[in-house]
C-alpha cells in the first residue's frame, strides 16, 4: 500500500506536560506502521547490534538536544511494533530531570498520511503557540528519532493543512536527519541551538544588512564554520542579498591567537551576484569578527593566498572587521 490515511473524527488533547505534541500520536504511528514493510525496519544504527537506536530528548534548559542509547525491545523485523516503542519513548519523559520528551504535550494532532516514505504529520493551530526555539529542538528530537526506520525517509509537519514554516515565511517541508547541522562523519550526541549574526547585502550590493538567524547544530562542529556556512547558504528574506557564490565550500576554517583563518574552494573567485568584492569580503570578515575570539580574518583559496578577489581585493593579508560598510 503506497498512501494511508488516517482522520482523527474525535480529535482527543492529551497533556504530559509542557512540551509540543500528543501523545495521541503513539496510537496513529501504531496504524502507519501496517503500511511499512516488515524487514530492515533500523537501517541507520552506527551499533553493531541491530537493536540499538538512539532516543533524542530536549535538555531541561532548552539548549540543545541530548541523545539516549536505547535497545529495541520489540523483534527489529515487526514494523509495527518498533514504531510503537519509539513513539512511546518519545512520549515519556525519562527518569532524569535533565532530559524532556518531545513528544509530551497539548498539541492535538488532526490527521496523518503515509505516502511511499514520506510521513506527514498535520496538527491544529496550536501547534503555533510552542516557543519558536522549543519548537524547533523538538522537531529536531523527533525527526533524529523517526527516521532511524527505514519505512520513514522524511518527516513533514503541517498545521491546519498548510506547510509548517519557519519565522521568515518559508516552508520548512520534508526533513531527514540531515536537516539538523551535525557532523555525519563523528557524531556525538548532543545538540545545540544559537542566533547568529550574519551579514548580506543591500539590493544595490555595496553595503551590509545585519541579520539574525537561529540555528540547532552538533557541538562538534565550530561556531564559526556554522556561521560561514549559513552565510554562504544565503538569507532566508527578500529583503537582503547574499554576497557569495552558493557554491563555495569550506575546506577549513580555524582560529589561532586572535586570527580566523577561511580556506575556501575555487567557486568563492566566481561572483555570481551583484556585488562589490568589499561587500562580499566585508560579508564574510564581520560576520566571523561577531565571535569575541576573532579580531582578524585570513582567507585563502585552495590553500593560495596570492589571489586578487574580483581583480580587485588583495587576499594576501588579514582583514578586520569593518563597520563603515554596515548598514544599520
């Protein structure tokens, strides 16, 4: 069966506490689970032994996502029973204060479906009322937690119907476990939220708009390649511009004695946008100058610092941050 769905006609508000989803979800996820397949249910354990998962909770502060070891007690081939026993873990907050359940909580969900991989979880309006930060650590927990079933690829929530979406109006859509920043290459388990301070440009692209965006990283990861690589990513708002080429990418980026050095790919010397190379250099030197660690910026490309940025700008020194440039 390629679609189920599922309509709660007695939508029923169960309270565990404080935070966002409920617990009538456990039951719903029991009847999804008939349209998965019965084999290879965990497919993305690190163990060796196929029974043991992780449980993503939420810190008592609010700060960051903690992830518990956690071994299956149901048969790991019965679909149906393992999607029961991680929603149920999520449901229930754990035996230590410093751990919160995603999954506890007043917000009633109004109907499911399950089409070829995608889940789609659709509540009522108040779903809006959780605190932004909160709301996302939980859809981080939740979404870690879920897609470890192989039946379950990406997790989409929508509200009312209509796509959830983040503070800036986009729709935040279908997300793996990749949607949350951590290092899939040495993965620990906990996670943290942060605003950061990133810089774009103006629409004429010859001045710098500070913007504030907040973010759910693993903490293995530097704040300032977070920081760099939102930037580079780009705004989330028509009312800024980015400033550097999407496809540049990191190589390294460390900070040593006061100095951020930024080794970046050759696509950072193609400037797709309209934009100064101060404007684009200044971008990326304010927004890392943010840390109070970094009073300088270094940048090479591939290693090479005698590069002239758009024929123009001298890579061969370090940078300070420059606030005649900002646009406040």
């Amino acid at each position: 069966m390629n679609s189920f769905i599922f309509s709660l006609k007695n939508r029923i508000k169960y309270g565990f506490g404080k935070k966002g989803i409920s617990a009538l979800f456990i039951t719903i996820c029991m009847s999804l689970s008939a349209c998965a397949g019965n084999s290879g249910v965990i497919g993305k354990s690190d163990s060796d032994d196929a029974n043991e998962v992780k449980i993503y909770y939420v810190n008592s502060a609010e700060t960051g996502i903690i992830a518990d070891d956690y071994t299956l007690k149901s048969d790991i081939e019965d679909t149906d029973a393992v999607i029961a026993e991680l929603i149920e873990q999520l449901s229930k907050n754990p035996d230590t204060f410093s751990y919160e359940a995603p999954l506890a909580g007043r917000i009633a969900l109004i109907d499911y479906s399950l089409t070829d991989d995608s889940l789609i979880l659709n509540f009522d309006e108040s779903y809006n009322s959780v605190e932004h930060v909160t709301e996302i650590l939980d859809r981080a927990a939740m979404v870690r937690t879920l897609t470890q079933i192989d039946a379950v690829k990406t997790v989409t929530f929508q509200v009312n119907g209509s796509p959830l979406t983040d503070a800036s109006g986009t729709v935040v859509g279908g997300m793996t476990e990749d949607t949350f920043i951590y290092n899939a290459g040495n993965e620990i388990n906990t996670y943290e939220k942060v605003t950061l301070t990133l810089y774009f440009t103006n629409e004429e692209g010859d001045g710098l708009v500070k913007v504030y965006r907040t973010v759910v990283f693993n903490s293995n990861i530097s704040m300032e390649r977070i920081a760099l690589e939102q930037l580079i990513a780009g705004p989330n708002t028509d009312e800024v511009y980015p400033t550097i080429n999407p496809e540049t990418t990191i190589n390294s980026i460390t900070v040593r004695d006061g100095i951020c050095y930024v080794d970046l790919n050759s696509a950072f010397t193609t400037e797709p946008y309209t934009v100064t190379a101060q404007t684009a250099i200044y971008s990326i030197v304010n927004t890392l100058s943010d840390f109070n660690e970094v009073n300088k910026v270094q940048i090479t490309v591939d290693g090479n610092k005698d590069v002239k940025f758009m024929d123009s700008v001298s890579l061969s020194g370090t940078f300070e941050r420059n606030l005649e440039i900002n646009i406040e």
